[in-house]
C-alpha cells in the first residue's frame, strides 16, 4: 500500500487532455508490439484522481462508496480502492472481488434491498455488516443469516422530484406509509435500523430530488425517535451524480440542505455519518474507447460502416434511448485534417441484430477498414451492461491504463501489464 502511495504522488492529478488521449490510442493501434485490431478501453488514472480531488474539494463531509456495478474494471476497482475510497456491492461476487483487492469489510456496504440468502450468509461470513433493506421478507431473511448486521431503511425518492434520465420507479424504496410498520418489525425482530438510504435515479438533472428525499430522510429519523429506536446515525444518499458544472451547482444546494435538516451532524457535533454511493461519477470520465471499421458499403453519398463494438457490447445504453455518446473519428491511413470532407454515415455495431445500430446520419470522413473510432466518456455501464451476443465478447474488451507523469511523461500499461511510454 505504501508502494502505491508513492506512486500517486508521482503522477499528475489531473485528466490527460483530449489530444493526449488521441496520441496515446494512436500509439496503441500503430506500434507493432502493441498492435490492437479488437476494440480496447482507455483508463486514464488522473482523470479519476482528478475526480476524487473534485469530489472531496465540494463535498468534504460526504464519503463516497463507489458503486462497483457501473464498471468494475479490476485496475479502476484497484485505484479507487488505493485512493481509499469505500465500495457499493450488490452481490456476492462483488463483495468478493472488492475484498481480493485487501479493502476491509468495514468498506463495503451491501446495498441491494433484496439479496438471495446466500449472498447474505456469505456477507455474515466475511464480515460485512451493513446493507440495506425496504421490505418485511429482506428483514426475515437478515434476521435468520445475519442479524448481527446494521440495517439502513431505503426510503422511495417522492414521485414529484423525480428529474433522473433513469430513475428506479416503484421498484426500490419503502413508501412512506410502510415506513412505520417496517421499523417496528426490525425491532421486533431485534434488529438494528442504524439509518437511511435512498437513490434518486441516474444522471439526476438537477439537486432538486436530493433536497425533496433528505427532507423525507430526516423525518424518518424523526418517526424512528418516536418510536423509540435507538438513535440512528447513517444517511446514505446513494448516486445519481454526473461530473462537470452540474455536480458543483449540486453540492453546494446539498451543503445547504445538510445544513438546514442536520446542522449540528454536519458540523460534527452528533455523530452522523454522511455516505453517498457514486457511480458514473468516478467511472465515466474515466474511460475511453477505441473501435475499428470492420466493414463498408457506400449508397450513393450516404456511407455505412460496421465497427468492433456496438449495442450489445460497450453501448448497450442505446438500447434504452440514450444517445449522448460523443464521437470523434480518428484515421490512421488518412489522417482527418481540418476541414476535410465529411459525409452523412451511419455506423452498424458487429452483430447480426438488425437494430445494432451506434449512429445514424452522423458527419464522418471517408473512412476504410481499420480505421478507428473514439468514444470519450464511456466507462459508466458500458462494458458492464454488455453481453457476448453473436459471441462478441463485451467483457473480455481489454482495457490500456494512461497517466502523466509529473515531468509530463505520457506512460502506458497494456493489458499484459508491460508498461511503456509515449514519444
Ligand atoms: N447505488 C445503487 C443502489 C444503485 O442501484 C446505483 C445504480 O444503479 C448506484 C448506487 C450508482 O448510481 P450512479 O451511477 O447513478 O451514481
């Protein structure tokens, strides 16, 4: 772990700018030992650095469990885990991937509210003793395989602050009508309900949701007090952060409504413990990938291409309606110079669905078989969310780890692990 540190204080914490990234995947796909011709990620470490700086710069009272689900990436998983942040499971074998990597189970917190009940048993086992519940079975269940666990109560975002572009519906979350019975039946099952957690959907627009849930938060810990349960200290407020202008504008409307419903937690006076389970955050920014043209056809001034990755791999996210994908194309033949012509193109993904379909009506250059293309932003469920249709195999895309060193020394690991740098 010491090792680690050093390591990261000899590198730059700040994010590889576009045209690195495009020079380092250009050395990648022309250097003859390197030589990809399948799809790859780029994981650039002080994009996330960079990210955890912002994080903790606006939301210092806020500590992030990283949500594995959105990409779990071993060397991503790594560096979160050496940044030290806390990690989100939500199965077994997250849990047990998170604790290969030496985290302590006092990390880790099991937030899914419905859990087979081996998943538990192993959670008992390893020592992992918080998790998350909102329904009376989920309390059976932890009181039979783990009741020696803490318990946060996931309370239902209400409807009308709802602006996610994915929100989670009438799936998660207790209503606040079953919110009183489901504590009295944690107490009467001798389990200990420590706090609340709730997600207000992914990419949430705008803090709204988050102020409109904290307030029902906080008169759940009000409702608890009356019951007369002890004292909860655990108000967990999930994901649903992006990056960029948007997560400032948040944390400082979230600084404000920690203070107006928790004011003397939030100056440490009362013990509460403030948790949030980031995952798009950290992950998308993080990665780039690369695909090649694999195939051709030209329909009179409209051109269509077949690239190495499509919706069933790395953008499955389009299956859903969600297109905000930024691409650049990058030539290797023909390098794309200003200016040069462009044509509208559509860009099939590899497989034989005829909906696998990645862009439609987009500028391109004229472009040829291997020739590539680079998606920025793609590490939020992206090579998680995929599968092996057709036998393209979404989770075996190999991923190349860029950073900078401080003397500005653009350095490179492949997939084997060799590492190398850029001239
Ligand atoms: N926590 C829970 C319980 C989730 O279900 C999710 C995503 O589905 C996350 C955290 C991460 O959300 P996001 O990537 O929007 O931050």
């Amino acid at each position: 772990m010491a090792g680690e540190a050093k390591f990261i204080e000899a590198t730059m914490e700040k994010p590889l700018s576009r045209d690195d990234l495009i020079r380092f995947i250009r050395s990648v796909i022309s250097d003859e030992q390197q030589q990809e011709a399948d799809p790859f990620y780029v994981l650039d470490l002080g994009a996330t650095r960079s990210l955890l700086h912002t994080w903790f710069h606006h939301l210092p009272m806020l500590q992030p469990f990283y949500a594995v689900k959105c990409n779990p990436n071993p060397a991503f998983l790594k560096e979160m885990a050496a940044l030290g942040t806390g990690f989100d499971c939500a199965s077994l074998a997250e849990i047990e991937t998170v604790l290969s990597l030496g985290v302590s189970p006092d990390r880790i917190v099991f937030a899914n509210t419905c859990k087979p009940e081996s998943h538990i048993k192993y959670a008992a086992k390893v020592g992992v003793n918080l998790t998350t519940f909102d329904s009376n079975c989920e309390l059976q269940k932890i009181k039979k395989w783990h009741p020696k666990t803490a318990l946060l109560i996931r309370i239902k975002v209400p409807e009308t602050s709802n602006t996610a572009t994915f929100e989670f519906g009438s799936k998660f979350g207790a209503l606040p009508e079953e919110i009183v019975p489901l504590l009295r039946a944690a107490r009467e099952a001798k389990l200990q309900v420590v706090g609340v957690s709730f997600h207000v959907g992914n990419r949430a627009i705008n803090s709204h949701a988050f102020e409109d849930t904290i307030e029902v938060a906080k008169t759940t810990f009000e409702t608890a007090a009356q019951l007369g349960l002890p004292k909860m200290h655990i108000l967990n407020i999930g994901g649903g952060f992006t990056s960029g202008p948007n997560f400032t504008e948040t944390a400082s409307d979230m600084k404000v409504t920690f203070h107006k419903h928790f004011p003397k937690e939030v100056l440490g006076n009362a013990g509460l413990r403030i948790m949030a389970e980031p995952g798009r955050f950290f992950a998308n920014s993080s990665f780039t990938l690369a695909a090649s043209i694999i195939g051709k056809r030209n329909r009179g001034e409209a051109k269509e291409y077949w690239m190495n990755d499509g919706v069933w791999g790395s953008m499955s996210f389009l299956r859903y309606g969600r297109d905000e994908v930024n691409c650049t194309p990058l030539a290797i033949k023909k390098p794309v110079c200003k200016g040069m012509k462009t044509w509208s193109s559509t860009v099939y993904g590899p497989t034989c669905d005829s909906s696998d379909i990645v862009l439609k009506g987009y500028e391109l250059p004229e472009l040829d078989v291997n020739d590539w293309l680079v998606f920025h932003d793609m590490g939020a469920y992206t090579s998680s969310c995929g599968n092996d249709f057709n036998g393209f195999k979404t989770s075996a895309i190999p991923t190349y780890i860029a950073y900078q060193r401080n003397d500005g020394q653009l350095i490179g690991t492949d997939p084997s692990g060799e590492q190398f740098s850029i001239v």
